[in-house]
C-alpha cells in the first residue's frame, strides 16, 4: 500500500468528545493496520488528560506527546507534521479538545492545504446519543474542511439510530459522504489486559508472555485477538482510499 501522491500529507485526527466511547482503542487498530501494510505513520498523542493510560504515548512509546492547548504545542504539531517523511499522521485526540482543534483548525487549515495536506477527521459513534452529537458538533466547526469517516462501535449494541435515522444524522451523511465501517466489541478482559499492558493487537501476538502476560498468552486469546485484528483491517481496507492521501 503506497500513498496516492508523494506530495500530499493526510494528518488523520480524532474526533475528540466523550470519553470511553472506543476513540484510542479504534485509532491503535488503525496504527496496527498501518503498521500491518507498512505504510510509514507518524504519531502525535494530543490527550492531555490521560498522562498514563488510554493515550497513543501508553501504547506506542514513538508517538509524540504535544499539548494542543498552548500555542507552542500547536506549533510542535505542525513542525512534526512538515517534517517528517512519513506520509500519515495520526493525532490521537482527548476528550474534550474540541474548542482547542477549532481554534487551530481556523488558523492552520489553508497553509497546512497549501503545503499538500489533507484532513481525515474520524468519528466513532456508539448507541449513546452523546457520542453522535460529537459527531454533529465537530462537522458544523471543521465543515467540508475535511474528510470523514465513521466508525460504528458496536460495544454498547447496534443502535445507531440517531446517526442514521434521525434528520440531522442522514443530513450529515448526505453531505459528508462519509463511508461507515463497523468495529465489533471485543470481550472486556481481552480489551482490559490490553489496555492495562499498554499493548495494541498486534503488539500482543508478537509479544512475548513475559510482556502480553498469562491471559493473553493463552491460544485461546490469541485467536480471538487475531480474529478481532483479521476483520478490523478487513474493514479499514474497504475504505482504504479516505485513509490514504
């Protein structure tokens, strides 16, 4: 998998609201994916709310911690970004960081556009109406700025009506054209040693047992994680093309 222009930069952001909606689990599958196609991704962690768990920092130890609260963090963001060779960026975003993208948002897009990058917000919805009205809030500030995807979290169950049956859901749709791929929920102690370890899927079947521990060690965790990793890349690869530059 190579990226469409050696010109072009995506910088793939989160779109940070609620948290424990499934946000840092579906953006440390998309780093496995990455990693899994050897696409060259670039990893800023933006969650300041999180200083040991739940971050792409606690996860991956080469990702980039940058408060995007002060303006010379902001900075440090786009110097990475511009720098870097890597044609992926991902910037896994905190709860509640909306206000501080915005701003940004506002005075970074056009140069950042200029420079050849593009934008990929992500959204990830479960049946709470919170995490869908993150959705709504998100696009009416970054508008057709940049491109969409969403992520359906079937964790809570499968009800996503207020993305798909309400008006404002299917208007969002309609305009965006955001494609919509599913996450399957994983068993809660499969997700908890992972999140507790620090160990994205892949790094867990790699791992050693003296690093992924007993449980997920076990075969029988191993193949669960391998199956849950098998069809989450089956699902990034059906929208391959919005990732992508």
């Amino acid at each position: 998998m190579s990226n469409k222009s050696n010109n072009q930069k995506r910088i793939v952001m989160s779109m940070g609201g609620k948290g424990g909606g499934g946000k840092s689990t579906l953006m440390t599958s998309l780093v496995d994916f990455f990693h899994a196609e050897n696409c060259p991704v670039t990893l800023i962690d933006c969650d300041t709310e999180n200083k040991v768990h739940g971050s792409f920092s606690h996860f991956f130890k080469e990702a980039l911690k940058v408060d995007i609260t002060t303006p010379s963090g902001f900075d440090e963001f786009v110097e990475k970004v511009l720098c870097d060779n890597a044609p992926m960026v991902l910037a896994d975003l905190g709860a509640g960081s909306g206000k501080f993208t915005f701003k940004w948002f506002d005075d970074m897009h056009d140069p950042l556009q200029e420079a050849g990058v593009r934008f990929l917000a992500i959204g990830v919805v479960t049946s709470e109406v919170a995490t869908t009205e993150t959705i709504f809030n998100w696009a009416n500030a970054l508008k057709s700025r940049t491109d969409y995807l969403i992520v359906r979290n079937h964790r809570n169950g499968d009800d996503f009506s207020a993305l798909e049956s309400s008006e404002p859901g299917q208007r969002f749709l309609k305009v965006s054209k955001a494609p919509v791929i599913d996450m399957e929920a994983r068993l809660d102690d499969i997700q908890r040693d992972l999140d507790k370890r620090g160990l994205s899927l892949r790094q867990a079947l790699e791992a050693p047992s003296e690093i992924a521990g007993p449980f997920l060690s076990r075969a029988v965790s191993k193949i669960r994680m391998r199956g849950y990793l098998t069809r989450m890349n089956a699902q990034f690869r059906r929208v391959v093309d919005t990732l992508l530059p």
